[in-house]
C-alpha cells in the first residue's frame, strides 16, 4: 500500500510539470484554440522529452514506464490543458502494441510522428464520429462489430469547432480489421477512462488553485474575498471531491496496471466521478471569480469549457452510468430499457 | 502507486470475516435498538482476539497491528452492520491515554479498556458549545492535591454504560480560550455526576452528563494542565480519520439493491428497471469507492507514521454527506412503504433504510460538523484565511 506518489513518480511528475508550466502556459492553449485545438510545437517538445512513448515497451523503442506513471503525466497534462492528444496517442499506441504486429509503427508512435488515436463511438457506416485529435490524427484505432481496425488516412486539419476547443473531428475509417481482440480494445477504453480521469484531477486541481489565488487578491467590501467562509466551504467541497477523485482515478489505473479483477468498473466509476468533480470546481471557481470568470480574459473559463467536453467526448455520461449499471445489476429487462 | 493490501492484512480481512460470520447474530443487531449502540458480547469476544488493542504499538502493551488492518476491521464490522460507536470511542481513548497520559493512566485504565472490561465516552461538547469546542467552560480547580470539577457536559453518547468519560475542563479562564483548557479521565462512578438520557428523533440515545464538586486526583489529568487542546487535536484525528463512519452506506445500499430487484410497483415494474433507480444506485456505489479510497490513505498516512488532518477531516466529510444523500435517495426510491420502522412486521429488511435516514442527520454534525471540517479543508489545505 502506497497510497501517495512514490518518488519515482515524484520525479517524473516534476519533469512533466516543468514542461507544461513553461511550454504550455495559456497563451500556447489559446492560440492552439484558435488553430484547431492542437499545438505542434508542444507536440514535437513532448516528443522530444520521451512523453509520446513514455508507457511503450522498450523493446520497440517506449520508455518502459508504467500506466501509473503515465497517469501522474495525464495530471499535470490536465493542470495545463495542453493542446495535445497525450492519452489518445498513448492508448492508442498501447493497444498496437498489445495487439503485437505493428512494431515497426509502435516504434514510429513511440516518438510522436505519426499521430494516434483511437475513434471512442462505434464507427457508423463507416464514420466515426467526434474522434479526439480526429482533425489531425494520422493513425485511427476503432472498433467495429467484427473487431479492431486501424485506419491510415490523412486527417483533413479541419477541426469540428466545439466548446472546449478540442481537435475534434468525424473520420471515414477503412473496414480493415487487424484484431478481433475484443477485450484488448475494452481495456484501451478503460485506459482512457482511466487516465482522462486523472487529468480531470488536476484540472480541478489547478482551478481550485487559481480561484484562491484571485481570493487573495480580490478585495469586496474592504478586505479580501477569500475571508469570506461562503467561498472557502464551497472550495473546501471542491477540494475534497478532487482528492477523493485523485485516490478513485488513481486506484484504478492501479488496477488496471495490476490487471485486477474489479479494473474495468473502477475505471468508469472513476471518470465519471473525476469529471463531475472537476466540473464542480470549475463551477465553483467560475462563481467566485465574479464577472471576471465569464470573461475571455480569464483562465478559468477555459477550465470550465475544457471540464464540460472532455467526458462528452465519449457521450452522455448517463450512458456511462447505465453501462455500468449493467455490469453492477445485469443489463435491464424491461425492453424500454434497451 | 499501489492499493494492495499486505498478505498478512488480506489475511486478517478473511479472519474479521469469518469472526461477524460466526459471532455477530441478528438478535444482536436487533437489541440496539434499545438506543445503546454497543454488544458487549461482540465487544468482548473481540478483546478476547486483542483486536481492541489491536491498533496500540507492540511496547505500549498493544496488539501492535497495523492501521492498515485497523481500517479493515472497521471495514468489515460496518459492512456487516455491527455497532462500532462504542469501541471506536474505547480505542481512540485508549490512544490518548497512551499518547498523552501518565503511567497511573496507562497501567490501571489501559489494559481494562483494551480486554474489554471498561467502555469510555468522550466528553466535550456542552449546552452552550459544539463546534466552538474550545470554548467549553466546565470547570476544573485546584483544591489542594485534588482538582474540584463543576459543569455540564452534553452528548455524552454510552455515558450510561460506560466507565469512563474524557473530559474536556477549562483550568485557567483568563487566557485565550485555547490555552486554558486540560482534560481528564473520570471515573464515571465518582460521586457528583448524574447522567440523565437524551432521546434523539434516531434510535439512539445519548446523555447529558452533570458535574458537581466532582473530585479527583491529579493522576487523572490526560496530558499537562493548560495543555488540553494538543490534546482534543489527537482525538479529532483519530476520530475524523481513523474510528469510521466511512462505510455505513453499503448496507443501505445492499437494502436499496434488494428492494429495487424484489418490489413490485404500482404499474407492474421493479424499480430496478427505471433509468433514474439504476443511477442513483451506481453514484452510490462510486461514492463507496471514494470513501474506500479516503480511509485506506488515512491508513497508509497513518501507518507510514504520518500525521495527518486535513485528510480525516475530507474523509469524515464526503463520508457522512454522501451517506445522508444515499440514506435520502433511498428512501425516496421506497415510497410510502419506506416509511414503516423496524417496529413492523412489514419493514422492508426490519427498516433499515428507514433506521439509517434517521440516524444520518447526526453524522454530518457529530465528531465535527461539515462545515467545521470544510473549515479544516480551506485552511490546512489550500492556505485560506481563518474565518472565524
């Protein structure tokens, strides 16, 4: 039991949090905003830094690191809403991997160039629609009926414009199945649960922060809004729901690392409560920034468009909770239900 | 990270299983609702196994277990429904008096509390102060070698049956609050203490405790004389962190599971079937999690020697706010038919849900309110200003 980072990860975590900090501060994630959601300069540094292969087997050229490594990345990835598919490559590229037969382009995957991602909605008639880094992914993983296919068309760079200034975009896939690993693909997606998960933590995390930073300088009434006790129990809330969500995302990637047998259902319970954390705080420090918060000027409203897509991404979280009611109770019998 | 549990702790999870499995009866259960919270018969089978000195270091005299087994004992004593509010406050006193009082304390009150044979009750809050704790004015006196108690003392909760009671004194009223406060551990059998029952809407009942001209010999001072609020800082920890409270709502949950997938409601459908039922019942089970998450990290925190607060005080929070949710929405799901106690014979599951809607108010308030503990949250955590 080691519920608190260990130093291995303490170190990379502070490598990581040194890179976004200087190579992604909100003017980089503005601009990128206004290009179509992705940075290429920041992409090429954090290949440059090993973080597009970090958690990819050595053996193919990865930097061997672990999917709890990579989740403390994914945090301080949210922390700066970096412009960059970081988990999507990494699940993407994981799975190739798992699915073995690809070394060559995993090795390629490893350092950045080409661009992965993997389709998170079952294509329809041969489209996916909303694919994270759609608009500029040069590799597409997607599950169709029969299995997994890998889709090598060129992105057309046009990004669907969308609340949180994500690279989104429908792709036509090819129906060339290279897998029919079925539970390969799940554990991808539990990947990406999990890991979107732990960067909702430190996107709250870093909107909590920034929200008590301006309390402090904030003056209402003749003294500093951050005496106020209406706004430090709501952030106290804010706070406690994120480190709770912290232990949840973490525990699961843990378990998904360990391949234990509740992996799967702590990885959706995660990502559903990360994100409804996050959301909350991003509510939260939005209020208390007053007028300000709604303003394009501030940060926080950046945090709060970028809390609110990334779980849609994957759909109306009611369906999260109704998948894993099934999993929980047996799926629904009433026909209503299906 | 790493969320395994040592084998030597796995091991004792089976072990604390088979234990309820065997010793904890439904009869047992039933007779709480007396209002005392406590099964001596539990109770002492459990000293028997030195599990109540189970969390006290090896050279204390402890059973020297690990807080990670300590959570685990208290996550299994509420999954299976078994009242822990008695043996909560007997260890986490226990603990103080090893941490903080003299040898008179740990040689002669120690062992008895940890082999089961006395019960102690925490005595802090007072009719005029809760949450301003600090503030209490029962009043403890030098008179000669022996100290003079008089006050008022309210939810004394097993005051009734215990032998025990930790007494939160103000010993010099002309210092700033905190700095005039000590504790004591008084025998409850000493003359000038009366304890009258304090029903409350729950099945519980606690007691306001009544002190005059009480005396008592300085061998019974907990810590030094002014001394008392490092004290109450230990006991908030172990409370908030460590005596649980963290997993009252699976079986709330477990009931609201049985009752979605066997009741039948008006227009032929199982509650199960209904979208919004389904929901409600995974939020729940994410927020078991989260607590799960929350008292294995006091644990590991507790156990790596860390000293912790800001973490008891989150975990007491989302813990006991979520099970009110819980306790609320589950009761809604059941209708009128939620409404009947455990005194009918049609109670769902002998009114459990029921049982618990009453007794959650409490928990939010108790052991240190939400809002206090979000106070503990906004300033130990993330640097606010004090704002009170």
């Amino acid at each position: 039991m080691q519920t608190r980072l260990t130093e291995d990860e303490l170190a990379v975590q502070d490598v990581f949090r040194t890179f976004f900090a200087n190579e992604s501060p909100s003017t980089v994630v503005r601009e990128a905003e206004r290009t179509g959601g992705f940075s290429t300069e920041l992409w090429a540094g954090l290949a440059t830094i090993g973080g597009t292969g970090m958690a990819l087997p050595g053996a193919v050229g990865g930097g061997d690191a672990t999917l709890c490594d990579l989740a403390v990345v994914a945090d301080v990835y949210g922390a700066h809403l970096a412009p960059v598919p970081l988990i999507e490559h990494a699940v993407a590229a994981r799975l190739l991997a798992t699915i073995g037969g690809h070394d060559e382009l995993v090795g390629e995957l490893a350092n950045g160039t080409p661009l992965a991602t993997i389709a998170l909605r079952p294509p329809v008639d041969g489209i996916a629609r909303f694919v994270p880094a759609g608009a500029v992914a040069d590799v597409v993983l997607a599950h169709v009926g029969d299995g997994i296919v890998l889709d090598r068309s060129a992105p057309s760079g046009e990004t669907l414009p969308n609340t949180g200034g994500l690279a989104l975009a429908h792709r036509r896939l090819t129906d060339d199945v290279i897998s029919v690993d079925h539970a390969a693909w799940n554990h991808a997606l539990d990947e990406w649960r999990g890991l979107t998960a732990a960067a909702y933590v430190g996107l709250g995390r870093r909107v909590i922060e920034m929200g008590v930073e301006y309390s402090r300088e904030r003056v209402q009434f003749g003294v500093p809004i951050g005496t106020f006790q209406a706004l430090q129990q709501g952030y106290a809330d804010a706070s406690t729901r994120i480190e709770g969500a912290h232990l949840l995302a973490h525990r699961a990637v843990w378990a998904l690392e360990t391949r234990q047998p509740d992996a799967s259902r702590l990885a959706g319970m995660a990502l559903l409560f990360a994100a409804e954390a996050a959301r909350f705080a991003t509510d939260r420090s939005m209020q208390y920034h007053g007028g300000y918060g709604f303003s394009e000027e501030y940060d926080v409203q950046l945090y709060h468009r970028r809390a609110t897509a990334w779980i849609l991404q994957l759909g109306d979280p009611s369906l999260e909770y109704a998948r894993l009611a099934d999993g929980e109770f047996g799926p629904a019998v009433d026909g209503r239900m299906a | 990270m790493d969320f395994s549990f040592p084998p030597e702790a796995e091991a004792f999870r089976s072990e604390v299983r088979d234990f309820l499995a065997t010793n904890l009866t439904e009869e047992m259960i039933e007779a709480t609702h007396d209002g005392t919270m406590h099964i001596p018969a539990l109770h002492r089978a459990m000293a028997e196994r030195g599990w109540l000195s189970g969390p006290v270091p090896a050279a204390l005299g402890g059973g020297g277990r690990s807080a990670l087994e300590s959570v685990i004992l208290n996550e299994e004593m509420q999954l299976a429904r078994a009242p822990i509010d008695a043996m909560g406050v007997t260890v986490i006193v226990a603990a103080i008096l090893l941490e903080h009082g003299d040898d008179h304390l740990k040689q002669h009150v120690v062992p008895r509390l940890l082999d089961g044979s006395s019960l102690a009750c925490f005595g802090y809050s007072e009719p005029e102060f809760g949450s301003d704790v600090a503030a209490a004015k029962t009043r403890a006196e030098r008179d000669g070698d022996e100290w003079l108690i008089n006050g008022a003392k309210m939810w004394t909760t097993m005051a009734h049956i215990a032998d025990y009671v930790l007494l939160l004194t103000r010993t010099d009223p002309d210092v700033p609050k905190h700095k005039g406060l000590s504790f004591f551990l008084v025998p409850l059998n000493t003359p000038g203490i009366e304890i009258q029952p304090v029903p409350t809407m729950a099945i519980e009942r606690s007691n306001a405790t009544f002190y005059d001209d009480v005396r008592l010999g300085d061998e019974w001072r907990v810590g030094d004389v002014n001394g008392g609020w490092s004290v109450m800082k230990t006991a908030l920890k172990y409370e908030r962190g460590i005596a649980g409270g963290q997993f009252l709502s699976p079986p709330v949950i477990d009931a609201a599971v049985d009752w979605a997938q066997n009741h039948t409601r008006p227009d032929g459908t199982k509650p199960i079937e209904d979208p919004t039922v389904r929901e409600k019942l995974i939020r729940a089970l994410i927020d078991v999690e989260v607590c799960r998450g929350f008292a294995y990290h006091c644990a590991d925190l507790a156990n790596q020697g860390v000293m912790f607060g800001v973490e008891g005080s989150m975990t007491k929070l989302f813990a006991s706010e979520s099970y009110k949710r819980h306790c609320r929405d589950f009761h809604d799901m059941m209708g009128a038919e939620g409404l009947l106690t455990h005194e009918s014979a049609d109670a769902h599951l002998g009114g459990r849900i029921e049982e618990n809607l009453r007794h959650s108010p409490v928990t939010t308030i108790y052991g240190g309110t939400s809002e206090i503990n979000r106070n503990v949250v906004a300033e130990g955590h993330l640097g606010m200003p004090r704002a009170r």
